[in-house]
C-alpha cells in the first residue's frame, strides 16, 4: 500500500514551453501533496504545499506563477512549469499525504526528471 | 537555513560494519522524526521514524536513537550490506505536515 506514481518519469523541452508533471496516490486519499526539487547530490527543497481543493501555499522564493500547481482531486495534483527555462532543469519529486488518522505519514513519488534544453 | 542539520556528509563502511548517522535540530516543537534513504534517480522511500515520546525504535538492521533532551537523533544500519549503499536523509516536522530534511549523508558499502 502508499504507492505514489508520477508522469512522466523524464521530460525533455525546449526553453519556452510548458511543461505538466502528473502526481497520484493509487491506494489512499491524500489530503495534502507536497512537491519538492532536488539538484544534483543536495536535498530535497519544499517548493509548495497542496490541499485538495485549495490553492497551493507556496514557499519563500518559490515563483507561483511560474509553477502553477493544481489539486483536483484527492488522488492526483499536477505541477506546470510554464515557460521553461535551462535552470528549471532539475528533479522534482512529489509527496503525498494521507489523513493524520491513519498516521499522516508523507509518500514520495519516483521523481520527474526535467531537461530543458 | 536548514533546521535540521545532518553528519556526516559521506560515510564508508565494510561489509558487515555499523553505519551511524547523526542529526541535530533546533525546534523543539518538532514532533515526528522520519529518515528516508533514496537512490540515484529515484524518490525518497521511508526507512523508519520515531516520535519523541520513545528514546529508541528498532526495525530490523535499522535503528533510531533519540535524545530529546539534547535535540539529537540518529540512525544506525547494523550489518552494513552494499545493497544498502545510498544517501540517507533525516528529517522533522511538526504535526505530520511540511519536512525539514537535513543535508543528506551518501553511505558506500564496501564489500
């Protein structure tokens, strides 16, 4: 169970476009996704916090309209990149959260590799 | 500013060795103490966490030791196999809800 699934694995696009990155929870509802990014060899950056059907809190420094994220749904949130450009190029990795009943524990996605070229 | 900080950045170990790892936090209002060990290309996968109410957890090889007192935790991999080979990260949060991860310390196990 708290299986996590991200789409697409890896991204390649050319600077300008827009990019949309898939993130669900395929065995439990999640009350809150969060997304990260990750650069080579450092940590995870908390980029913003999703609840469903609200908007996104997004943390300081992080570019709201750059990276729009949307939570329909309890099982799926999706991140856009708009306007891509090569410093955009990292990996960006979900979590997803379900209720703190049922031990409110963070399940992380594969990650999404994202080129821009 | 990272509120949990993590040590050491690398380690390398035996075979067979014990990998200890330490972290440190500030804020005491910090309630839920997870580790997480990822491998290249991959996503975070949750070894094992603690809550401060206990000064040990052990699962299998894995083991957290918490000193509430002195704001420190770390996390021992007895038996040391290369398959265990990876960054570990710690992390905080308060209330189960945003993590603060530490650095990261990348463990090589030699056979």
């Amino acid at each position: 169970g708290a299986v996590v699934s991200q789409h697409p694995s890896r991204v390649i696009c050319k600077s300008g476009t827009s990019v949309k990155i898939e993130c669900r929870s395929l065995d439990f509802q999640a009350t809150t996704m969060f997304w990260y990014r990750q650069f080579p060899k450092q940590s995870l950056m908390l980029m913003a916090t999703s609840n469903e059907g609200s908007k996104a809190t997004y943390e300081q420094g992080v570019e709201k309209d750059k990276f729009l994220i949307n939570h329909a749904s309890l099982t799926l949130s999706t991140l856009t990149v708009t306007s891509a450009h090569p410093e955009d190029s990292s990996f960006y990795i979900c979590s997803a959260r379900g209720a703190r009943t049922l031990g409110g524990t963070q399940y992380f996605g594969p990650g999404t590799r994202l080129l821009v070229l | 500013q990272q509120q949990v900080k993590q040590s050491p950045q690398s380690l390398i170990v035996q075979k067979g060795g014990i990998s200890i790892i330490n972290c440190a936090y500030e804020n005491t209002a910090f309630d839920y103490f997870p580790w997480y060990q990822q491998f290249p290309g991959k996503g975070p996968a949750l070894l094992i966490a603690i809550r401060p109410d206990v000064s040990e957890k052990k699962e299998g090889r894995f083991t957290i030791s918490f000193n509430k007192s002195a704001k420190q935790f770390s996390l021992h991999i007895m038996d040391s196999q290369p398959g265990d080979s990876a960054t570990y990260f710690c992390a905080a949060s308060i209330n189960d809800y945003k993590l603060s991860f530490g650095a990261g310390t990348t463990v090589t196990v030699r056979a």
